[in-house]
C-alpha cells in the first residue's frame, strides 16, 4: 500500500475513527484502526465491536493494500505536522508514514484480525438533515440514566410516528422527548441506542452539512452520510410505557420568561443543599411564584419572578440539575409549567412548542 493525500483531511477522518475504537488490552487488534484503499480513496475504520465507524477520504493511490495500526498513533503524528502533503507506505510490518522533512514508521497488526464492520439497511431508512439528527439526540441525552441496572433505562429510545421520529430517554426520576417530522418514520420501527454510544453519534453528525439516512435492522441502527457510516448496536429491552405519565390536566400553571427562571435558578443553587434542592411555591391569587433554597451551613435564599399563573396554591421541592439542563432543549423566549399537584411530576415545555418537552419528579422533603 502506498498513498499520497492531504494532511487535514487525513487528520479529520483519523481523529474521529480513533474515538471509536475500543480500549481493550487483551484484544489490541480493537484499540486499532483499520486503512484500505479504493478506487482513488483510502478507507479508515475503527469498532469496539459496540460501535463502527468508518470514513472514506479521497487520495492518490500509488499502491493498493490494507494496514492495520495502533490507535492514537498517526492521529497524533499528523496533527503535529507541519507539512500538508504527506505520503503513507506499507513497508514489511511498519506504515511509513513521511513529508519532505520528516519519516516515521508504525508498527502494524495483522489484517485478517479486523473485525469486519457490518453494513446493513443499504439505501432504506429515513433521511434528513445531520444537525437535525444531531439536536434531536442531544435534547433528550441528559434524561438518561448513565449506569443503570436497567439496560433500557441507560439509553435513547427511538421510534417511528406517523410522520415524526421521536427521541425519547428516562432515568425514573425525569423524562425528556423530543419529535421530528420526517416522511417513512413510520416504517422505522423501535431501537434502543446505548447511552455511551450517543455522544459519538452526536459528534459524527454535528457540524454537517447535507442529508444523513438513519437506518434501523435487527439489533443494530446506522447513520450514512457522504463519505462515512457510523452502526451501533442496540439494546435488547422495553423502553418504560412513559406516555402513561405524561400530564393531561393539570392544577396549578405558571408562564414566564426562560432567562428570568433560569437566573432565579442558578442563584437559589448557590445556597441549595447537597441533595440540589430548590422549592417552588405557587400563589396564583396572589400572583406569586417563589424559589426559595435552604441550607444549614451556609443560608438560604429567596426569589420573586413575574409569571402568568393559574390554578391551585402550590409548593413542591426539584432537583435544581433536572430543571436546569431540560432548558438547554428549549429555544423558546418562555416556558410553561405545569404542576398536577402535591407529590406529582412538573411538565416543562417552551411556549408553542410541540416538539420537546419534559417532566420532572418532585423531590421528597
């Protein structure tokens, strides 16, 4: 094998397959990436066997060939070049990689270990743009539970309806959804995405321009953009019935600003407890809404906000964390809230907003 390309583009795909690949001392052969060359392009993968990923990258080929090199090495080597043209060659067991001023060798590892990264739902699945996928999965990700005993608990559920897809994720003590138009979401099905795969799902979309197919079979989801394909696995499992939850009338409402909620937050959080407690008290007779924390060591603290309320009088104690990061999936300049009562979850949603929305469980005082 020998190649000729340009550094940044080598850089990009190198640096992102190298997050995919496994960390596993017992089986080197997954903490490496895989190279090929095609037809005027070189091939870069990359699995932990619980994520593939793989970019194709135009070069010059001189010679055919595969080599498979420890990760870490040649992302780190190119990003402290100097020189953008830069020449890779397979040489016995070594990669040479060179540049008009420098040569460096890597050690390689037997091809034929690879394993090989599946290809499934070629040309099927739902299309749309890559931000879209990318906002979607990043609405709803802090609602996971990050280690769970429950597989279902630590992941994204994604399903088909109508014509929207729906992002969805819970560690039982918040819920967050989030809907995107899309035509055939339908024919999708159901997966459950492993919560420590999504952040680099997310990376792999984000800052793309153009379309992305998500396609979904068997045990396992893809996304395929130009020039790189990224499969997971999913989990065996079902997703909590949470449409049984969701609010339908509430006793007590209250709309106001983000901004002027979020301020009142994060000053009560700087006197609140190690539990993040914070207590909202409700007086819609009296036009009152009121934050108010406490704590032993260190004082307490109390905020007045202007919001449009109505209903019964309330006082319910949150998680500060939980109410906070649901806001940064709201683009809203106002939020609604909407309280069921005493020892009832808080639905959380931008005003004229269909597509997102949260809940959150009271705390117990």
């Amino acid at each position: 094998m020998k190649i000729e390309g340009i550094k940044e583009k080598l850089l990009l795909a190198i640096s992102s397959a190298e997050r995919a690949a496994g960390k596993n001392p017992t089986l080197p052969i997954l903490s490496s990436i895989y190279l090929e060359t095609s037809t005027n392009s070189l091939v870069i993968r990359a699995t932990n066997l619980d994520l593939g990923i793989e970019f194709t990258v135009p070069v010059k080929v001189i010679e055919g060939g595969v080599a498979v090199i420890p990760s870490g090495v040649l992302g780190s080597l190119l990003s402290n070049l100097s020189e953008e043209k830069i020449t890779l060659e397979l040489v016995g067991e070594t990669l040479a990689l060179s540049t008009k001023s420098t040569s460096t060798v890597i050690r390689t590892l037997p091809a034929d270990d690879f394993p090989i990264i599946p290809k499934e739902g070629a040309g099927k699945g739902v299309s749309l743009e890559s931000e879209v996928f990318a906002d979607a999965l990043s609405s709803v990700l802090h609602s996971a539970a990050v280690t769970s005993m429950k597989p279902e608990l630590g992941s994204i559920y994604v399903y088909g309806d109508g014509e929207e897809i729906v992002f969805a994720a819970t560690d039982s003590f918040r819920l967050a959804e989030k809907r995107i138009p899309a035509k055939r979401a339908k024919g999708l099905g159901s997966a459950l995405i492993p919560f420590r795969n999504v952040p680099e799902i997310i990376r792999f979309l984000s800052g793309s321009k153009g379309e992305t197919l998500l396609s979904h079979e068997g045990n396992q989801i893809s996304f395929t953009k130009d020039g790189a394909y990224l499969i997971s696995r999913t989990i065996e499992g079902t997703f909590p019935d949470y449409k049984q939850i969701v609010p339908k009338t509430f006793k007590t409402e209250a709309t106001l600003l983000k901004e002027d909620l979020l301020r009142a937050l994060k000053l009560a959080h700087v006197l609140s407890d190690t539990f993040n407690q914070v207590t909202f008290h409700l007086v819609p007779g009296e036009k009152l809404f009121e934050i108010t924390t406490k704590n032993i060591n260190l004082g307490e603290s109390h905020s007045t906000l202007s919001a449009a309320l109505k209903g019964e009088d309330l006082a319910l104690s949150f998680n500060y964390k939980y109410i906070m990061e649901s806001f940064q999936s709201i683009i809203s300049d106002s939020v609604f809230l909407a309280f069921q009562g005493a020892g009832k979850p808080l639905l959380i949603k931008g005003i004229s907003d269909r597509t997102f929305f949260s809940i959150v469980m009271p705390m117990n005082k």
